[in-house]
C-alpha cells in the first residue's frame, strides 16, 4: 500500500451493526434490522443511505444503491471467480475499472486488477486486545479496535469499498464463525434465534 493512508476505525467490531469512524468523526452508520426482512444499511455522516442488502437464505442478497437506486443480486456485483484454485470475489466500479477482494492470512484485501504487481490498496483488520499489565494480581487489558485501511485510490472511491466489505465481511462471519458468535453481531431476533440454536 501507498504512504498516504486513511484508516477507517469499527465499533464494535461488527460488520452489521457498527458506527464507523474517522480521525474520531463518524462518517458511516451501518444497522441492521430484522422485520420485516432482515435488512442492513449503510449510511455515510451526512445521514444518506449509500447502500443496503436485504438478506436471503438460499440465494444471493439484495443490493440496493442509494437510497433507492438500482437493485441487484450480490453476487451480480460481487462475482466469484469461476476459474480452479482463485477464490477472489470482483466487482467493477463505477468507472468500470476492475477491484478483487482476496482472503488471506492477513484477513481480507482489495486488490486493483488494473495495477499490476501493486500491493493491496485497503485491508482489513480485525480488533484484537493487548495485555498492558502483566501482574499476575489483576492484568489489565486493552481492545484495539478493527481497521479498514485505504490508500488513496480506495479511498476515492471509498463507498464502494465500505459497502462491499460490509457485504463480504458478514457473509464471511455468517458461514465461517460458530452460531453462539454469529448472534453477538448479528442482534436482535435474528441473533437470539443463532444463539439459542447454538445453546
């Protein structure tokens, strides 16, 4: 990633329901509500909806951009590779340039198809905590908080990023993280019914 970084702070680490900040500000809102569809919702600082995804079970989700602009499968936008041994998921901005987000042993990456041999241009990373006193009477601990870092490309077009993470990150949690997890972020009547599936 380029020097001139802009880092994104999530809280709770919680891609369905998380105040996301910057230098402190808050400049997205994302929630999710479960009646009568379960629905999440991003709004950037101004209050205005810069996207939403209504859940399905079976098949892909519904984007929506924009209040109420134009409405898509996920997986429409967000395409899996159908080629053996890539697991990227891409999508196309609004300028028609070429974005894959990869998993790795780092957590997720956007990379930018159309730069070659360039590194990630945002990564994620999740909230971990840090012993700060090591007395054995009473250690006191300390959580970092979760980071979505931009360089300037990513964050030219930071919407599209925020909401595809948003998207990928909570499927990710949805089918990777045990159920008694999943009903912490997910709230709610849909979290109480993973939580009691998982007790």
């Amino acid at each position: 990633m380029s020097q001139s970084l802009t880092t994104l702070f999530l809280q709770p680490d919680n891609p369905c329901n998380c105040t996301i900040s910057l230098d402190g500000i808050p400049v997205y809102e994302v929630v999710t509500t479960h009646e009568p569809k379960t629905v999440t919702t991003v709004r950037n600082g101004a209050g205005e909806v810069i996207g939403s995804f209504e859940w399905r079970d079976v098949r892909s989700d519904v984007v929506t951009f924009g209040e109420n602009g134009e409405t898509m499968s996920s997986g429409d936008w967000l395409k899996k590779s159908h080629l053996p041994f890539k697991d990227g998921i891409t999508f196309k901005n609004k300028q028609g340039k070429k974005f894959e987000w990869k998993g790795t042993q780092k957590g997720i990456q956007l990379f930018a198809d159309h730069i070659h041999g360039k590194g990630p241009i945002a990564r994620f990373r999740k909230s971990y905590g840090v012993l700060l006193d090591k007395s054995a009477g009473s250690p006191t601990r300390e959580t970092v908080p979760a980071e979505l870092i931009m360089d300037e490309e990513a964050n030219a077009m930071r919407d599209e990023v925020v909401l595809s993470f948003i998207l990928l990150e909570k499927d990710r949690r949805v089918h990777e993280e045990p159920a008694a997890a999943q009903g912490a972020f997910l709230g709610g009547a849909q979290g109480a019914m993973w939580s009691a599936i998982a007790s």
